[in-house]
C-alpha cells in the first residue's frame, strides 16, 4: 500500500488586527519554528470604563513559547508596539525593528522597569534569520513614523510579504522614498502570500505627500508673523515635526516641547539622529513666559482632545505653563480619529473662549494619513501578484472591500480569505484554509492588572456610570435578633433630600423582607439576595432605572 505524503504548511494565526482597527499581532508557524509579526495594543472605549489599555491575549503563544523565534516590528506605532512589554514579561524573546522602533520601545520597557529585553536594531535592506524556517527582509516603506518598513519572510513553503502600514510618497520629508524596486524585484521572484494593510481602501486615488502640511504650515508661519504658534500634533510623526522645526528656524522662532509623550519621543529621535534640532533654539515649557509671542512654537501634544493632554488642559485654563490669549494661534495638524470628534470641538470650542484663532483640518491642508489609499494599494497588488491573499489592518467592511480591489486586480475570489481574531489558515503552495480556531482575544489593562479585569467588572462598573449605586444598610441587634435600623442611600441615582418618600418606600420593602425571616437563624447571603431582588423590583416600578443594589447586613 503507498504511503500518503502529508504536504508541509505554514500556518498563519490572527492575534489582533483584523476585523479592527487597533492591537496589531499575527503570528507565523512552521514545524517548530514561531516568529511574530508586531505586537500592539488599542485603547479603550466607552464599553470599557476605567481600563488603561488593551492587548492581544497571547494565550495560544504562551502554551507554545518553546518555539518562538523572535517578534519583527514594522514601525514605533502604539497599535504595533503597545503589548510588546508586556510579552515580555512572558515570554522574553529577541525583538527586531529599526533604530527608532526600539528606541520607543525601549522607552515603554524602561517606563516598566524591563531590562534584559534583547533587542536589535536592524536597517532597511538587511535579513535577519529566525529558527530554521524562517528568513525575515526588511524593506522601506513611507507612513506616519519614520523607520517603518514591509517585510518580506522567506518560509520552507514560499514568501509571506507584509506591507505593515505604509503609503506611496513620491516627495518624503527624508527623501527616502518606499523601495518599489526591491519590492517589484520579490514581485517577479514569486510570492505565495500577501497581507496587506486596509485602513484606507475606502479612500480613492492615492494619499498626499506630507509636504504638503509644510506648504500649509509655511502659509501659517507668514500669516501669523507677530503672533505665538501652538502646534499639536501626533508625537510620532517625526517627520512633521522636522518640517515645523525647521520653519520656526526660518523664521527665527524658538521652539518649546509640551506633552510628556511629545518631549519623550523628541528626545529619543533626537538621540539617535531621527530628528535634527539645534539645541540652542529649543527653550524650556517652564521658560516660555519670558520669550516674545512672536518669537516663539510650542509643539504640543493634544491633537485627539485627550482629557489629561497639554492642549486640552491649556484650553480648560488648568495649564499653569502656558495661559492661552488674544495673541495666540492654535493649529491642530491630525484628523480626529473616528470616536474622538467631540472632544477634539470641545478643545477647539475652549480655545475659542480664550480669545485666540483656531486652524484645524476642515480649514486648511493640515494633516495628510501615513496610510494607502486604493491606487496605491493596487499599485502593490500590481508589483507583488500574491497566489493567495488576506487583508489585514482594518475593520470587516475594510477588509470585505480590499477583497475586492484584490478581485478587481484579477486575483481569484478563492484565493482571498478574511479573517477575524483566533484563525489559522493553513497555506501552501496547494492549500489554502481556514484550520482550527486557536485561543485568542482581548486582555484589559487596568493599573498594575494585565487581564484580571472581565467582563462582569466592566458591567458593574458601566451599571454605576450610567446608573447609580444605592446602599441599604441594616442593623440587627445581636442579643434579640431584631431589626435596631435601615439607612437607605444612593450615590448618583436619588438625591435622599429630594427623594424622601421613595426612600421611606424603599424602606418599607426591605422591612417586609426582613419581617419573613428568622434574623439569629438565617443564612445572611441568602437574606442579601432576597432584599437585592426586591428593592430592584420596587426602584424599576417606581423608576424604570436600575441601580447598582448593595444590602448590608450588620450586627450592632
């Protein structure tokens, strides 16, 4: 009888960044042999009061350690660095990224007092080889932040290329321009699987070069000769922050740094040569009272209306550094991230108070996105021709669209597959499907706790945001076993002096609860229960509202 040959597979895991936006992380296996492609995190939502942060669960990793390889980064941004420190505290595996990726990311190791990480810098260009099946290219690519790169990972079964989040700029700040030729050079080699970002897709034509917020910021320099500049933007964005300092240098104009996150990253791209500044026209956020409006830039962090930022505090007049008046110009150079509309118009509406003027993306060429639209997305499906491909980086309805701009580019509807977090596609040069399901999903960071805040947390805490907490607390005398007292009282549900018949009525059924039951004899969680049940039945009839219900029973 012939043995049948088993073809060997790569598998292809989904941690994070697909079917959202946000806590990047795949991750590749073959035989023995596990690499990881970035590890981010997102930040919380409405849905998820008082969390910090929020990371893959590397559950299926962790049960898997043994065999990671390595982690490679694409680039320094949160969504793709975020989770790496604390991977790490797990499971402490080389890391490899650009020099300014690891510089933030040894930032963020320092900040939690990680120091035997064991990261390496590698270059554009260079090829790193992890384990025995893996081969791993760096190559340039333009977005947002500088040192980002795609990657092209050569594997026993064929080339896996991901683009990481990139654009096509023709005119970048550093005049290094994405490597289409190497990346049409692994086109022409062959590559078996493409994973390709999606965050633009719905965009037509292609992104705007970033000098093009130079020539709208050099356009603001002149009109506002005589007054101060309050520049916010992303931190990140090196790039944008070179073009404003080198105006302010033009135009003689000292620059001040405002922000922690926009002091620490300017400093760390300074230090190893990303950002170029003379140090002599840097002034101290504590110094800027005594240089002239006109002579002076503060670079600021604050561009998403963020409650605890720099420009948000300086708007509410709780910025004791920088008091805003008549004299000064406000310019806000990023889109608002979709969430974030309404407290970016609460900034910009405090500003406004103040006396000062406002410029912000719908008034002028501000911001341009560090992401691909639909030309230049085809322009990568035109230069690699995948046999098989998965989008990546976006929510379902952008990858359900890049599906079909892949099948618009000739690819076959069969050879496209989208994902959601916790799939395996199984991918050889004859195979190509959905496998098993692994263990996979969100983990919360709140304060010190990674993962030990759940979902029944999160309900109580959304119950007490949006409805209240009442306290009903009875006294039973020890010796008699009779009620001495109930105290009813609410925190954000009732206020007890307006309220006083509703309180006695709630009083009156916790009476009728207690007047059932032998109180020297009974079982005290049960007793909690049955008050629970019947003051939230007594408040919704009486309220339709739903409070956060706590009996306490003592014994006085």
């Amino acid at each position: 009888m012939q043995k049948k040959i088993v073809e060997p597979v790569l598998k292809v895991i989904f941690l994070g960044g697909v079917g959202e936006i946000g806590k990047n992380m795949t991750a590749l296996e073959f035989g023995e042999d596990i690499i990881i492609i970035d590890c981010g995190s997102t930040f919380p939502t409405a849905d998820t009061p008082g969390v910090d942060l929020i990371i893959p669960d590397p559950a299926y990793l962790m049960l898997n350690k043994d065999k990671i390889r390595g982690i490679v980064v694409t680039h320094g941004h949160e969504d793709h660095i975020g989770a790496i420190p604390y991977f790490l505290k797990e499971c402490n595996v080389p890391v490899f990224g650009t020099r300014l990726t690891l510089t933030l990311i040894e930032n963020k190791l320092r900040e939690m007092r990680i120091d035997n990480a064991k990261l390496n810098v590698v270059q554009a260009g260079n090829t790193v080889s992890l384990g025995r099946a893996f081969k791993v290219e760096f190559i340039k690519v333009s977005h947002s932040i500088a040192g980002s790169c795609a990657l092209s990972i050569s594997t026993p079964v064929g080339v896996v290329f991901h683009t990481g989040d990139f654009k096509v700029d023709f005119t970048p700040i550093d005049g290094n321009m994405i490597d289409l030729q190497r990346i049409a050079e692994i086109g022409k080699q062959g590559v078996l699987l493409l994973l390709c970002e999606s965050t633009n897709v719905e965009r037509p034509g292609s992104s705007m070069s970033e000098a093009t917020v130079g020539r709208s910021m050099r356009a603001i320099f002149n009109e506002n000769k005589d007054r101060r500049l309050i520049i916010a933007t992303f931190a990140s964005n090196i790039h944008r922050l070179q073009q404003i300092i080198d105006l302010a240098a033009e135009f003689k104009r000292k620059v001040a740094f405002s922000g922690r996150s926009m002091i620490n990253v300017a400093e760390s791209a300074a230090k190893i040569g990303e950002l170029h500044l003379d140090r002599e026209q840097i002034v101290d956020i504590e110094k800027v009272k005594n240089v002239d409006d006109k002579d002076l830039v503060i670079l600021t962090t604050g561009s998403q209306g963020e409650p605890m930022s720099a420009l948000t505090r300086m708007a509410s007049d709780e910025f004791s550094k920088v008091k805003l008046g008549y004299n000064d110009t406000v310019i806000l150079s990023a889109h608002p991230i979709p969430g974030n509309e309404r407290m970016v118009y609460t900034v910009i509406n405090n500003v406004y108070r103040h006396g000062a003027r406002v410029i912000y993306e719908s008034l002028a060429e501000l911001h341009v996105s560090g992401h691909a639209c639909r030309d230049e997305l085809s322009l990568i499906h035109a230069l690699l021709k995948p046999q098989y491909f998965i989008p990546v980086h976006g929510e379902h309805r952008h990858l359900q669209k890049h599906a079909e701009l892949a099948v618009a580019m000739g690819e076959m509807p069969s050879h496209i597959i989208i994902t959601d977090i916790g799939d395996c596609v199984y991918v050889s040069p004859r195979k190509f499907m959905i496998g098993e399901q692994v263990a996979a999903g969100s983990l919360l960071i709140d304060g010190l706790g990674v993962g030990d805040t759940d979902s029944s947390v999160l309900r109580d805490r959304k119950i007490l945001a949006e409805e209240g907490l009442l306290l009903a607390v009875i006294c039973i005398d020890e010796l008699s076993g009779t009620v001495s007292a109930v105290d009813i009282t609410s925190r954000g549900f009732a206020y007890d002096k307006d309220n006083g018949d509703f309180f006695e009525g709630c009083r009156g059924d916790v009476m009728r609860v207690l007047s059932d039951y032998d109180l020297r004899e009974c079982d005290r969680n049960v007793l909690n229960n049955t008050i629970r049940k019947e003051l939230k039945n007594y408040i919704f009839k009486k309220t339709r509202r739903s409070p956060m219900i706590l009996p306490l029973v003592i014994d006085c």
